[in-house]
C-alpha cells in the first residue's frame, strides 16, 4: 500500500499534466512490452513491435534489467527533445547510485555500456540517447495522436470531476482501489511506502500504455509524480486499426463491430438483437463483452436495459482529431485541475 500524506497546501497544489510525457509513457510500453500478462490481448502486439524494433533500441533492455528501470529516466517533459536532453543532464551521482540499485539483485553482470555509462561515458550517454529514440519512433510515434487524444479526454473528464466533486473525491476515484482519508491519498501498491508531500504537491499523469499499480516518482525540489493506469486496457494499436472496418472487425467480430456501430444511439438489448438479426441472449453476451472492455456503457431504466457507445468505443469506430494546434509537443506547463 502507498500512502501519500497531504497538508493543506498540497491539495491546493494537485495539478493534472496538460499533456502526455513522451519518455514516461515510453517507459510504461516498454515494461508493458517485456512484460508476460495478459497474454491474449497483449501477445500480438508484442510479437510485431518486437520484430520492428530496430537494432539501436536494443540498449534499453539492458538499462532495465529484470524489469526494474533507474529512476533518472522518469522524466516528464511533454517534449521529447526536451525529455532527452533532462536524461543526458542527470546527476551524475543520481545516475551511478540508480545503476547500482537495479543491478544489484540482477544474477548477470553489467554489459559494457552500462559500466561506461556509469563512469559518465559520452559514447555511452549517446548509445543510450539513440536507444531511446529508436524506441520512441517504432513504438509510440505511430500512436502518438490518439495518445494526444486520450490524454485530452482524460485532462477533461478529471477537470469536470473536480469542479462537480471537489479534488478529494476526484482523486478518491481516480484509481480503483484508491480513497482519500483525514488526508492520506491510500493506493495500491507493492510493499508498505508512507510518503510525506510537505507543501511540495502532487502531479498526475494518465499513461495509456499501462495496467498495473499506480507509478510514484519522487525528484529532488520537485513534485511528486505519480503515474495511472488510464487506458483502454488493450494495445493502441488496435485503436488505431478502429479508423478501419475491416481491421477492427478482425478484432472485435463482425457483430461486435455492428453493434458499436448502431451504439452511436442508445439501444435496448431487445432492439440490438432485432436489428442483427440474433437473438436476445447473443446481443447480450456480445454487449456484456464490449462493455468489459469499456467500449460501451449499460445502464437499466425500468424493466429495459440500455446500452450507449463510450467515447473510447467512438475512438475505435472513428478517430475524432483535436485542432493542430493541440497536438504539439512544445507546451512545458502543468494545468491546474481546478477550473
């Protein structure tokens, strides 16, 4: 269990990221990427982005061994170059103590790189610059809009929480699992970590690339950090494929693919199976399933039951874009969650 304690102050300081951080959701695909869960979701997409990894990103599994990454990685700038450039700028006694702690439960020795870069290397630092950037092209560029996309949904959806509920309960619902008492923020986590904020206030930060307990960064002089889970529960790009009819139908099914579709109006269980021609126990179990994946909601209004498409399940079926001027990685700033 982590336990964060808030003063006064902190809670006028919770701020929600305006937009992703390239390297923090990097790091969160790339531990989804090595990881062995959720095998039938997640098992294909592991297969194709191993074989499109190019040799240059080859380092980074080198850098987190058995799963473990070194703190100076956790970098959350919302501009990549600016992300890279915070990595190189590490302290040096950060970087050595780091590659110290993740490598001494590691039963193999250090490769080479990791020595050099220990020893503050400058082929080693831009080995593990290329490395990096390599990762990020072939993993996340291809997504990288509908993760503008997600964010902005999510930066709107908490905003709107806070301002109806109050941050305390905002943040109470923000993990599942999570409540908010006499000041202390409980998370699930692994272990016992009891965490002091003392004025220094809370950043939040969706990741769409990861499942597992809630990620806590704590930097010199600065916020803490903390990391969500905040997505579909299944490989963007399979999201992606949604722009498709064909791709997604060889995801979902041709009938799960037709209900989403006819899911842009709401609809009763009944009326599903008599415009699909089934009957009413299959459009059950297809809607049962759609909505375990967060594709659509279901609500019961008297005897009926109704069932709406999720903005998530609108993302599937037709990408919607924010305007250009949205989309840049150049903006620095952390917005408040209080409107």
């Amino acid at each position: 269990m982590i336990r964060i304690r808030f003063t006064t102050a902190d809670l006028a300081r919770v701020r929600f990221a305006s937009r992703p951080a390239p390297l923090q959701e990097l790091n969160a695909a790339m531990s989804t990427l090595c990881g062995h869960d959720d095998a039938v979701l997640f098992d294909r997409w592991r297969r194709r982005l191993f074989r499109a990894l190019p040799a240059a990103a080859a380092p980074f599994a080198d850098l987190v061994p058995a799963g473990e990454a070194p703190a100076f990685i956790d970098v959350f700038s919302d501009d990549l170059a600016d992300g890279l450039a915070t990595v190189r700028a590490s302290r040096p006694e950060l970087v050595r103590s780091e590659l110290e702690r993740v490598y001494v439960k590691h039963a193999s020795p250090p490769p080479s790189w990791i020595r050099h870069l220990h020893r503050g290397d400058a082929d080693a630092w831009q080995l593990l610059h290329r490395a990096q950037h390599a990762a990020f092209e072939t993993v996340l560029r291809p997504v990288w809009p509908l993760i503008q996309d997600l964010h902005h949904q999510e930066f709107v959806r908490y905003a709107v929480a806070t301002a109806e509920r109050g941050i305390g309960a905002s943040l109470a619902g923000l993990v599942p699992g999570s409540r908010l008492e006499d000041g202390v923020w409980h998370l699930e986590g692994p272990g016992s970590r009891d965490i002091e904020l003392g004025g220094r206030g809370v950043v939040l930060l969706p990741s769409f690339h990861w499942t597992g307990h809630p990620l806590v960064a704590e930097l010199p002089d600065r916020p803490l950090y903390v990391t969500y889970p905040a997505g579909p529960g299944m490989p963007l790009s399979l999201v992606e494929a949604g722009r498709s009819d064909e791709a997604l139908s060889g995801v979902l099914g041709r009938t799960r693919l037709e209900i989403l579709l006819l899911l842009a109006d709401e609809h009763t269980t009944s009326g599903l199976a008599r415009r699909l021609g089934v009957s009413n126990a299959t459009a059950s179990a297809h809607t049962a399933a759609l909505r375990g994946a967060g594709l659509i909601t279901t609500v019961r209004a008297g005897r009926a039951v109704l069932h709406r498409r999720t903005e998530l399940g609108s993302l599937l079926v037709h990408r919607r874009r924010l305007p250009p001027g949205r989309r840049g990685e150049g903006h620095r700033q952390s917005a408040p969650v209080t409107p």
